[in-house]
C-alpha cells in the first residue's frame, strides 16, 4: 500500500514536470521506472555507491531498510534529491521481499 502511494505520488510529480512532454513520457504500467530510466539509475548507483565499499546488491536489503540507507549515504555520494530518489526506485526495485536480519 505505501509503495503504491509512493508511486502514484511520483507518478503525479513527474506528470505535472512533464505535462509538455505527456506523449513521451507515457505511464509506466508497472508503476516503476521505465527501462530507459532504470538503466539510468542503476549506473547512477553503480558510478555513486561503489567509491568507498563494494557495492552492495539490492537484494541485501528490504526496500524499507534501504530508505533509510540511502538517506544515509545520500551525502556521502553527494546526491541531490533527485538522484537519491533515483537511486532509492533502482534499489528498491530489486530489494529483497524478507524483512532484514
Ligand atoms: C564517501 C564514502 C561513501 C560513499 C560515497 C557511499 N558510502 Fe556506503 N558506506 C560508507 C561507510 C564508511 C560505511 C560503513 C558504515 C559507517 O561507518 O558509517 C558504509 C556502509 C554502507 C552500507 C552498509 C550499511 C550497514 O547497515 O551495514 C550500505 C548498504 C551502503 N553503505 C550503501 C551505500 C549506497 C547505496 C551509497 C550510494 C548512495 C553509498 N553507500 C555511498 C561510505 C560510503
């Protein structure tokens, strides 16, 4: 449920940014990012998230513990917002479903 409140949020910023452009842009059908934007975050996190430790996998973590993580280490790999928010729909995308620990 939160997840999809999260998306439907997102879904209605991107909607009023790209308004112009709503032929373009279409509406992800599985609520996510599009193939082309989710390459994009994920060399996002590769280019951003690998400088310091090894990369850890999406799959490590549940999409909730990784909120917190990526609000974590957002600064430290100088995320803006919107970078963040990239980052946080690659890994959550990919997040593991088991609850951590
Ligand atoms: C400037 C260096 C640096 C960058 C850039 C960085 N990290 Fe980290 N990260 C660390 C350090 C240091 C730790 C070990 C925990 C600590 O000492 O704060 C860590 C720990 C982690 C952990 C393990 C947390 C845990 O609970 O053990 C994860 C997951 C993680 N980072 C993800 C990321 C992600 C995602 C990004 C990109 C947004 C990122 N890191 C960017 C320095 C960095």
């Amino acid at each position: 449920m939160k997840k999809i409140t999260l998306i439907l949020v997102a879904a209605v910023a991107l909607a009023s940014c790209e308004s112009r452009q709503k032929a373009i842009a279409g509406t992800p059908t599985t609520g996510k990012l599009n193939t082309r934007q989710m390459a994009a975050a994920k060399s996002l996190y590769e280019n951003s998230c690998g400088k310091c430790h090894v990369l850890h996998a999406p799959s490590e973590y549940t999409a909730e513990k990784w909120k917190s993580i990526i609000d974590w280490m957002a600064p430290r790999a100088k995320l803006d917002e919107q970078q963040k928010q990239q980052v946080f729909q690659y890994v959550s995308a990919h997040a593991s479903d088991a609850p951590a620990g």
